[in-house]
C-alpha cells in the first residue's frame, strides 16, 4: 500500500497555488491565517480486509507568511472531526482519526517540503484497529525536480 502518494498529491497543488500568490508580491508580508472546516468522504483499507467508507470534516489551519526576500514560508496543520465509516463487505463500524502537519520553505531557490502525520481506523466491534503513521520530507528544485526525499511510512494492525 502506497501511503506516500495521496500526501504527496494533496501538498503539490497547494504548494503551486501559493507560489502563483506569492510570486506577484515582493515586499514582505505579514502571515496570513486560514481556518477551514471542509466536508470528505473517502475509502481507507482495514485489517480485516474490508474497504470502510467513510466521510466526516476536515479541519485545517494554514498559514502563509513572505518574508522580505520574496521567500515563502506555509504550514497546515490539521485533523479529522467526526469522521465515521463502515467497512465493506463485514458491515462493521469504524471511528476514524487523524491529525498531520504539513510544510513548505522556498524562495528564488529550492523549496523544501515536510509532511508528518498519524492516521487511525478504529474498529467499533471486534475486528482490529489500523494505524498509519508516517514523516515524507522532500525538495523540489527551481526546475521542479525532486530531490532529496526521505520518508518514514508505517501501517500496521493492532488490537
């Protein structure tokens, strides 16, 4: 299972948004704040083999800061709220929770993005609890390759 991907994909885009911002700007710029509550639906895998569906909030607080060099500075942290799912084909409920911590660094050079986060597929019977953790650091050079990656993914059943 490639755990990588969906961070990896849902931080790139909101890297090159930021980066359109902040590049028509030079002098520095106060941090700005973003506290957003948005609704996801979403199939995780589960221990016992079932695919859980499950949809709730997401809650996310970003930050956007450019500094007087024309460099750029973003943090979104976040976590599920209420996020509950049923597993397919069992039947059985699961409570779902996850917190993250996602960042980027850049400017005229390289951009250096982090991205921490713990994920739990908790079951609401007898079947075992999932949990995913996993830190993904990486670079991306002014010409957009990446460079520099390193990762720490694990999942693994328990209880």
């Amino acid at each position: 299972m490639n755990f990588a991907q969906p961070r990896f994909t849902r931080v790139l885009p909101i890297l090159a948004l930021v980066g359109l911002v902040l590049g028509h700007t030079t002098p520095a710029v106060a941090a700005q704040v973003f506290n957003q509550t948005l609704p996801i639906t979403f199939v995780v895998p589960a221990c016992n083999g079932d695919a859980v569906t499950a949809s709730g909030q997401a809650h996310l607080l970003m930050s956007v800061t450019q500094d007087a060099s024309g460099g750029f500075h973003f943090d979104i942290n976040g976590n599920l709220e209420n996020v509950k799912g049923v597993g397919v084909p069992s039947g059985s409920p699961y409570a779902i929770t996850s917190w993250f911590h996602d960042s980027a660094n850049g400017g005229s050079g390289a951009t250096e993005v982090s991205s921490t986060g713990v994920f739990h597929v908790i079951s609401n019977g007898s079947s075992p609890n999932f949990v995913a953790t996993g830190i993904l650091h990486f670079t991306v050079t002014p010409n957009g390759a990446l460079t520099g990656t390193a990762s720490n993914l694990r999942a693994q059943c328990v209880g």
